[in-house]
C-alpha cells in the first residue's frame, strides 16, 4: 500500500517526573533522526494536575493520534516495576484503536527510568503486555547495548530496550553507555518503521505527520519570545508588501549568536536545532513587531527557507530545519505548515550556523 510524499514519523511518547525519561527520550529521537526519519517527542497527560506543569515545553499528546505515526518509542518511569500510572491511564483510553487494529503492525519499543533500576526488565515486560495487545510489533534492543556499549559499564542496559538507573538523587546525565545503547534503539525503531510504512493494513487510515493544531487565540506576549534584533544597515528587518511580510533573521541571541560555526565541525546537529530554533523566535519576534505585538494577525505562514552553514557533503539539512518548521507549528497551529526549501552555505553573517528568510501572510 504506496503512500506516496509522506515522510516516515516516529513518535516519543513520555511520561517523567524527574527529567530522566526526558533525558532518554532525546537520546532515542536523535537515533531515529540518524536514520533520517522524523521524530517527534510528546507526552501523555497527566492525572494530577500540578503535573502538568512539569516539561512544559513538550506537547501533550492525545490516545487518537497514535495511529497517525509509522513507530512509537514508549518512554516511562519504573514505578514499582511497572509504567507510571500517566502512561497507564492514557494507554487504557486506547478501547477504540483495539477495536479498530489501527496500531496493529506498528513497530513499537520501550524505555525506562528507574532509580534503583529494580525491577526494570519487568517493568519493560509488563508494559509489553499492552502493546502486544494492541497487535503493536515489538522492537527489542538484543545485544546491541553491549555492542553499543563495548568494554564501558553497561548501566541499564537489557536485552528489551534501554533503561537508565538514576539513583537515590534525581541525576543530571546519563551515562555514555546508555546514551549510545538509547541512540541504537532510536535507530532500530526508524529502521523498523520505514520498512513497514507501508505494509500496514490500516496504513491508509492514519497520516504519518500528524495534523497541525487548531487555531487557537494566541498570547503573544505570553510565547516567551526574544527581543527582535535590529536591523544593523541600511534595511528593514521586516517589510510588508501588500498582505505579506518578508523577513530574515541569524541565531542571534542576547546580541550574540547561538553555536556559531559550521554544523557537522564546530556545531553539533543538536546545537544546530537549537541555533535554528532559536532563529524562528527571531524571526517571530520581528513578525510581533511588525504586527502591533499580535501573532493573531497572522493567516498563515507561506514560506520558510533554511540556510545552513554546512560543510560539502553535508545532508541533514530537512532534519534540522525541523526545529524551526514544529515551532511554527506549534505557535500558529493550523496557519503553521508552510512550503520549505533548506540548502546549505560556505558561510553565513557572523558566523551563524543557520539563516532563515521567511515569507508570512498577514492582514
Ligand atoms: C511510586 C514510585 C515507585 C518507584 N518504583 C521504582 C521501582 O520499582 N524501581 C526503580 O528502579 N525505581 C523506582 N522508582 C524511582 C523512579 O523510577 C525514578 O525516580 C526515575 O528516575 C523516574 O523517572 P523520571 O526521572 O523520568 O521521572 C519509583 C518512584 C516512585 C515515585
């Protein structure tokens, strides 16, 4: 079953308390992103409230849009051997999907944070029990933690899937091995999801990238957004032309730019989503200006061009203009999704790592 122009799409889902899932969940995005598949980092709701205040700068998912995805990474805390009661709670929502098969094949994989680390290997078994029951394709890690890991202590290495054993205090890092074994499950879901995209029998009900938010009203004031930078010659930062806006903008931050240099030497591609993210607030803080301090002036996004200080041969290009492109998104919801064209450069003003020239339609 061809799915033509669809981009192969993982998601992450998490719940944490503590920032130790968190920590995994970027190790296994950035393993999926090596094997050049998009992933997506999400958590489920949570029960207590004040919880909710907790990583708030990841979007909460909802049980619907699970079937939209070609794999899912299930990413939790042990709780006395099982998946914390946030991630039980959502994933007993999931009657219709059962009902439907919709997640049957869909490749599937588990990690965990524990602090004693006991009880872990059951506690990824027991979380297999749901997903086996959705018809979900399992993906383990075998023995590719210790090859991942070499002679290094293997920490929260099992045979199931990547688990991390933070201790009696909260850490801060994860160990080097858990790092390498969480980036090769990360990879091996990605292969596993680009394989079967399109074998799935239900594949045409779902969507790979999930739907944009709704529109919603937008506190402008409230996104946290930098001070738009200055235009330091003799041009505008934004200019408007009948019902659109043209603006560009560098990693500039506090007056100085964000990882300077060149992606793949100097910056790492982490670093460079960073930089490029950092450049759409820019970009976003100049459209406020432009707009009366109102983003809800805006009627869509039309055109977002990367420019990325690259060396030759360089081709992770998409993946880090997706920093900018979710975070468009995210802010306009369905007035987000744009067309997009990245290309890379021998060098960039002030040594940026990344350039964005964007097109907005506006009234
Ligand atoms: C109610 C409760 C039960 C827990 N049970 C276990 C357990 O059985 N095994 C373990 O290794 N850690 C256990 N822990 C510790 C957490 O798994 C640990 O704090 C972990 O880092 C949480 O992940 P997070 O940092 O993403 O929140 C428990 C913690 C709580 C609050």
């Amino acid at each position: 079953m061809e799915r033509p122009n669809r981009e192969t799409t993982v998601l992450i889902l998490i719940n944490s308390k503590n920032g130790s899932t968190v920590r995994l969940a970027t190790e296994i995005a950035a393993g999926v992103e090596k094997e050049h598949v998009r992933a997506v980092i999400k958590k489920v709701p949570t029960i207590d409230a004040k919880d909710a205040e907790l990583f708030k700068e990841i979007p909460v998912a909802t049980i619907d849009e699970l079937p939209g995805y070609d794999g899912i990474a299930f990413g939790s805390p042990i709780h006395f051997g099982n998946m914390s009661a946030d991630m039980r709670h959502f994933l007993d929502q999931g009657i219709k999907i059962w009902v439907d098969q919709s997640l049957a094949g869909v490749p599937a994989t588990v990690f965990m944070a524990g602090g004693s680390g006991l009880g872990r290997e059951s506690a990824i078994l027991s979380f297999w029990n749901n997903l086996a029951s959705q018809g979900m394709t399992l993906v383990t890690t075998g023995n590719i933690g210790a090859a991942a890991a070499g002679a290094r202590a293997l920490n929260g290495n099992t045979p199931f899937g990547i688990t991390t054993i933070a201790g009696r205090e909260p850490k801060n890092t994860l160990s080097e091995a858990e790092v390498d074994i969480a980036r090769e499950q990360g990879a091996a879901l990605a292969r596993a999801a680009r394989a079967l995209s399109s074998e799935r029998p239900h594949a045409k009900k779902s969507a790979s990238v999930p739907a944009p938010p709704k529109r919603r009203t937008i506190d402008t004031s409230a996104l946290g957004l930098p001070k738009a930078p200055k235009p330091v010659g003799n041009y505008r930062a934004a200019v408007r032309s009948g019902n659109l806006v043209f603006i560009n903008q560098i990693a500039l931050k506090d007056g100085k730019v964000l990882h300077p240099g060149v992606i793949g030497k100097d910056v790492s591609l982490e670093q460079a989503k960073e930089a490029t993210k950092q450049t759409m607030q820019n970009v976003l803080a100049v459209l406020a200006d432009a707009l009366d301090g109102d983003l809800n002036r805006v009627e869509r996004c039309v055109q977002l061009t990367g420019i990325f200080n690259t060396p030759s041969g360089f081709a992770e290009h998409a993946q880090v203009m997706n920093a900018a492109s979710d975070y468009v998104v995210e802010v306009l919801g369905d007035a987000g999704p744009h067309a997009r064209g990245t290309l890379g450069a021998a060098s960039l003003p002030l040594n940026s790592a990344v350039e964005i020239q964007a097109i907005f339609e506006v009234r």
